[in-house]
C-alpha cells in the first residue's frame, strides 16, 4: 500500500517538477534526477508512515498516562489520569488479594471535559495487602487495563506488583512496591535454577518501575526472584519469547 502511494505521488511529483522517465529533453543530470526522486520518495515514505502513525494512536480511545496507589490513615487513595479522544469514557475500579483474580469495587462514566482533570478514588474497605488496577474503555466495549499497583499495608516489606507485557520480546518492566525505602537483589535463572543474570536496584516507598533488557536471553521459561534487605523474597515466572 505504502508503495503504491508513493509510486502515485512520485509520479505527480515528477510530472509537477516537469520531468519525465520517457522525456530525454529534460535538462536533469542523471545523478541530479537521482537524487530528486529518491528525496521525494523519502518525504512521501514519511508522510504516510505519519499518517498510519496517527491512525494507530487514534484507534486507542483513551489510555491511562499514570496510575498511583498511596495509603493515607482511613483509606486506600488512588491517583490516575488519562488520555481520551472520546465524548465519554468508562472506569472500572478493580480489586484482588491476590493480584490475579480481581472484582469491581465501582464503575463510573467522564465525558471528555472531566477527563482533562485527575482522577482520585479513596478504598476505605481494604484490609491488608491489596492489588489495584483500572479498566477504561468507551462504551462500544473498546478497553484497556492498567498495569497493577499493589499496597502491602505494613510499614516494613515489599512485593512484585507486576512484570510486563505477559510474553516478553525484548524488554519488560518490573513493577515493584516498598513500604519504605530500601535495596533489593534480583536474579533471574533458568526453571532448572541456574542464573542468568542479577542486578542490586534501589527502592523507594511506593511503586518502583524496573526496566529490564532480556533481548540477549533464548527463548524459554525463566524465574525472577527478588530478596531485600531483610531477607524476605518474592518470586515471579515469565517467557521469554
């Protein structure tokens, strides 16, 4: 498709420029006649991979641009906002003790004005370590799901709130959240144990994205442990694709 767009407009170009492939009068050296239909082929190129580009980002109707969970003294407070090219949007709150089967604690509509603002939503019915995460879609049922945010209600300890995509590629994101301020080892090895690769990362309290570079791993299954600085560990699988 690309291709024969560029062709069309190629053609109009040179046809606009004077010039013709069976015109021998035309006063263009070749490598000038060259060098021009190349750098109209490539501003052509460029306006179509644009404009697919756009089409891309539009056939997204809203998306999350931050999502943050804090514990205040009654309840559980959690912070978004987002991008919607949309009159109305629809958020489900969801909630699970275990980070993977999740319900919906509440459900409401925005229109695109409201969307503009921040939102904030206060858990007051949440007891102990608790998972969060937001569904928003439009109401033809288009939707994404947020990535998962996790509050471990205790003043000591962390967890692995995430590790995304599902199926990694290349890269991925550890998502890991600390009651304070601490350090952590995390090792990744093979299902039969043996490592691959350890690094020792920061943590601050709350949520802290780890970014991960797994291009060089083969494909296979692999385990991700992390342990911090009082010995307590937490362990996730992944493929590597």
């Amino acid at each position: 498709m690309v291709s024969s767009y560029c062709s069309f407009y190629l053609g109009l170009g040179l046809t606009e420029l004077g010039v013709s492939s069976f015109d021998s009068s035309f006063n263009f050296s070749k490598n000038e006649l060259f060098m021009k239909k190349h750098l109209l082929l490539f501003i052509i190129s460029a306006w179509v991979f644009s404009a697919n580009a756009q089409n891309n980002i539009d056939s997204i109707p809203v998306r999350l641009k931050s999502f943050e969970a804090s514990r205040t003294t009654n309840a559980n407070k959690l912070d978004w906002a987002v991008v919607c090219f949309l009159e109305y949007a629809k958020f489900e709150i969801q909630r699970s003790g275990d980070g993977t089967n999740f319900n919906t604690i509440n459900t409401f509509q925005a229109d695109q004005l409201r969307c503009r603002q921040p939102f904030t939503y206060e858990d007051r019915t949440a007891n102990g370590k608790v998972f969060y995460r937001i569904k928003v879609g439009d109401l033809d049922g288009k939707e994404y799901v947020s990535k998962i945010t996790v509050l471990i209600g205790k003043v000591k300890g962390f967890d692995i709130a995430s590790l995304t995509p599902t199926l990694i590629r290349s890269g991925a994101t550890l998502t890991i959240t600390s009651a304070g301020n601490d350090a952590a080892i995390v090792t990744i090895t093979s299902l039969q144990g043996s490592p691959v690769t350890k690094k020792t990362i920061s943590l601050l309290k709350g949520n802290n994205d780890v970014p991960l570079n797994l291009s060089a791993f083969s494909a296979g299954n692999y385990v991700l442990t992390s342990v911090n600085s009082d010995g307590e560990l937490r362990t996730i699988r992944f493929i590597k694709q």
